[in-house]
C-alpha cells in the first residue's frame, strides 16, 4: 500500500487547487481522479466560467473573491499559461430585484469598482444587448472569465511539478480511518495517508455518506449559439453577462473564438437522481427559455437552434453557501462540497483552506457562514 503525506479525492476545481496548495508546500501529495484531468463529466467543464467581485449571494465572499483573484494571478505567472481575461461583467435586472439590490449591498460595504448605467447609456456602450426601460445595468470593469479547463490543467501540472502524484480513471470505493491514517481503496488499488481531502463535487453524496449532507444534485445545459463575426467579441469590448429576469437568472460570454456565444439559465431546478445517471442529451426543455431570454435581450444571436451544448451539474445547499470544513468526527479530514453553481472562481482560496484545515487541526475556521455545522445544513 503506497503511503503520503495528503491524498486528495477528486481533481475538479477545488480539487486539483487544493494538490497545488499542499505540493507548493513540499508535502508528497495524490490526487485521485475516476476520469481525465479537465474532463466534462461533472462541474468544471464548459470553457468559461465567470469571476467577479459583484457578489449578491454573500457580501463575506469578496474576501474570497479578492484572494481567487490573486491566485490565479499567480498561477498565470507560474505557469506562463493565459487562464483569465478581463472583459467586465455586464449586470441587468430590475432596481429591486434580489441580485441588484444583493451586488449594491456588497458594493456599499466592499467599495469595489462598479458603475451604473441608465439603460440608454448601457445600450450605447454595449450594442447588442438590450436593457428594459424599467430596468437598471450594473457594471463591473474588473470582472472577466475565467478558461475553466486550462485552469484546471494548469494546477495539476503545477501539481506535479512540485512533485505531487496523480492517479487517473480510478473510482474511490470506500475509505476509512485506522491506526492514525487515512486509507482510500479504488476499484485498482489502496492507499494511505495522514490527511485526506474530498473533493467529490456531484459524487459528495456517495464518498461522505456518513455526514447526510444535504446537498441536492441538479442538472444546468450549457449551450453555444451563433452569432455574426463582428458581434459579441471580446475584442470588441462584449462584457460576460447576466440577466436578472423575474422568471430566470441567464448569464452568458463574449464570442470566443468568433461566431459561437454560450448561454446558460442559471436558474431552475431538474433535478438529478444520481450523478452517474445524468442525461447529457439536451431534452426538449432546455431550448425554448434560453431562445426566450435571446430574442428579448440579445438580438443579434441566432437563437433558432445550439452550435453545441453540454450537460453540467449543480450540487445545491440549502441555503446555497459552499461548505468548506474538516470532518466533524474524523480527524484528518476536511471537505469542500455544495458549490451552488457559483464555485469555480474561488479554486485558489478553497485549495488554501482545505490545505490549511488538514494542516493545522486547531486552528479556527477563517469563514464561519461555510462551516458544515451552520444552521441551514443541520438536521
């Protein structure tokens, strides 16, 4: 049975941060992944996912924001690798609607960059989108996307330059705790070490069984549409986006490459039973409002029928707060679940928590609203 320092279940996101954090600190980590690196069998696919500061869910994620940010920096710097592009996020939605008046709050409290524009002034600067009269546009200069799989990719690279251990296409069948270790059996083989992280993503259920975290898995269609050329471009100032609608929550990017835009409801609930069970088919369902929300906001997409699509899961708390914490009755032990389909961005801080958690068990946890213990997860 091969021993380590770590092992880390599951290299999507938060997983192959949290390899980087504990390899950059000379410890001989594994990383065990049942599928590719940077596959699209869980969360942590589709090209592009957004990071901002215009936080509505939470004003104490901009601490977490602010340290993403800077860790992504870092890596880029690294690896050499061109992982984010700032292209401004464009926020549309009704004045007292819950995100507007969400991202205000956090704005009031945080003071990071934000203009806000009168729906003519948004349509002047942003020609292809539309904005209601009765509606108001929030702008953020510093936001942008951020290329999820090469991000992905280039953490474990730099995992393993720094000397951690990856095991692909192996699937966790148990796990366990004796004699002071952590010890993981796959489906090829075992293995041990003082620390374990778990960073399972839709498969959280399966592999910490023991907790009954509350965390339903759903089902989100990730779709390409076309669009002309000359539209839409980053190159031509398009902003990533989203749309705060009284009956969804779309979001969307620039054209990158040229010709294809992805649009996504963020919004809805299809839930899945299991998550080797997801239909990665689109289904009669996805199209018609997305095609909607194109007709009446973006009018020069070409919204009769997808480029191509792909099926992405959400893992969803209650209260729609990560949980970031070590296990309550293992010592050893700290997971990451429940990323509410907003996660992503904030793989370089949660890999330095979770690095931090195993390492130092008495120390206090850092961001108390994403314990596992908070009122909205207990039972």
């Amino acid at each position: 049975m091969k021993t380590f320092d770590a092992i880390v279940l599951g290299i999507g996101g938060m997983g192959s941060a949290a390899l980087h954090a504990l390899a950059r600190r000379g410890l001989s980590v594994l990383g065990i992944e049942q599928f590719a690196i940077g596959h699209d069998r869980g969360s942590s696919h589709g090209e592009y996912r957004i990071i901002r500061r215009s936080y509505f869910e939470h004003p104490d994620y901009i601490p977490l924001v602010d340290a993403s940010f800077e860790g992504w920096r870092a890596l880029e710097k690294a690896s050499g690798e061109r992982l984010f592009e700032r292209t401004g996020l464009l926020v549309v939605g009704n004045r007292d609607h819950a995100v507007i008046e969400g991202i205000e709050r956090a704005h009031s409290r945080y003071r990071f960059a934000l203009e806000r524009l009168t729906p003519d002034a948004a349509m002047a600067r942003f020609p292809g989108f539309r904005v209601a009269p009765d509606q108001i546009a929030l702008f953020e200069p510093d936001a942008g996307m951020l290329r999820v799989e090469d991000c992905v990719i280039t953490m474990c690279q730099q995992a393993l330059d720094a000397g951690a251990t990856l095991e692909t296409g192996q699937t966790v069948r148990r796990w366990w705790r004796e004699d002071g270790q952590c010890v993981v059996e796959t489906d090829r083989s075992c293995f041990r070490a003082a620390r374990l992280i778990i960073a399972a993503g839709p498969w959280t259920g399966t592999i910490l069984s023991d907790l009954e975290l509350p965390i339903r898995v759903e089902r989100r269609m990730q779709m390409w549409f076309r669009t002309p050329e000359s539209a839409y471009r980053a190159a031509d100032r398009a902003p990533v986006f989203c749309y705060a609608l009284d009956h969804g929550f779309f979001y969307g990017f620039p054209a990158e490459p040229a010709g294809a835009m992805k649009i996504a409801e963020h919004s809805g609930n299809d839930p899945v039973g299991s998550a080797d069970e997801l239909v990665r088919a689109r289904l009669p369902h996805d199209l018609p409002r997305v095609q909607g929300f194109i007709r009446d906001y973006l009018p020069l997409v070409h919204g009769d029928e997808t480029v191509r699509h792909s099926a992405c899961m959400y893992s969803m708390t209650p209260d729609e707060h990560f949980i970031v914490d070590r296990h309550p009755s293992t010592p050893g032990v700290a997971f990451a679940a429940g990323f509410s389909g907003h996660g992503f961005k904030f793989a370089p801080a949660i890999g330095e928590l979770l690095a931090k958690l195993v390492l130092d068990p008495a120390a206090p946890h850092p961001y108390e609203f994403l314990r596992c213990d908070r009122a909205a997860i207990l039972r």
